[in-house]
C-alpha cells in the first residue's frame, strides 16, 4: 500500500513517531524501515521509502530460499489498511501541530523517605 507524502514532512519523522526502526540492509537499493508485532522479528510492518512516498506491506515471515527475495508479504489488506490510516492520522497530527497527543506525558517519579525530607 504506497501512502503518499506532504511536502514539508521527512518521512524518518514520521516514521519514528509510528514506531519504526530503520533497517540496515547492505542489499536494499531503498532506504527501508520495520515495526515488529511481537518479540519475534516477524510477522513485521515493512515500509520502504522513496522521494515523497512510503511503500508499506506486511511481511508475514522471512525469504525462503537464498538468494530470492519472495517471502510471505501482504500488501493490501484491513491490516496493512489500518496500519496505513495509523500512519496518515501522525502525518495529520504532525501537519496541524498537535505534536503534543504523540508526546508521552512525563510521569512523576515517586521519592524514597529521605527524598521527601530532603526535597531532593
């Protein structure tokens, strides 16, 4: 599923605010990055990107013979639909200025006993 740009966004930007790591894969003739589902490396999002475009699909395990690249990937689909209008909704977020919905809340961290005391 290809999700197009806008012109004042970098796609690192909004990928990393969806979750995404960049993969380091000396083989890739494009920049490409992943969000795992699990604790296993797959199944996985997968997004390659282009000038002003991010390519996604799911990859649902890895290449099964050497030397090919095929593997058991879903490029359409409700998940990788609802992963696609995830990641329009941070572009939107991002466009209209409410970064502040992505940013965690800071937590208070509780003192000890002597902190209290000390207001340290």
């Amino acid at each position: 599923m290809k999700i197009q740009l806008s012109d004042n966004l970098k796609s690192q930007d909004i990928l990393r605010r969806a979750g995404y790591g960049l993969v380091n894969d000396r083989f890739a003739k494009e920049e490409s990055w992943s969000r795992r589902l699990g604790s296993a490396v797959y199944p996985r999002f997968h997004a390659y990107v282009s000038s002003q475009e991010i390519n996604l699909h799911l990859d649902q395990k890895q290449a099964s013979y050497k030397g090919y690249s095929a593997h058991g990937g879903e490029y359409d689909g409700e998940v990788v639909a609802t992963e696609a209008r995830r990641i329009i909704g941070i572009m939107e977020a991002l466009i209209g200025g409410q970064t502040a919905a992505l940013n965690p809340v800071p937590v208070k961290v509780k003192k000890g006993l002597w902190g209290r005391f000390l207001g340290v």
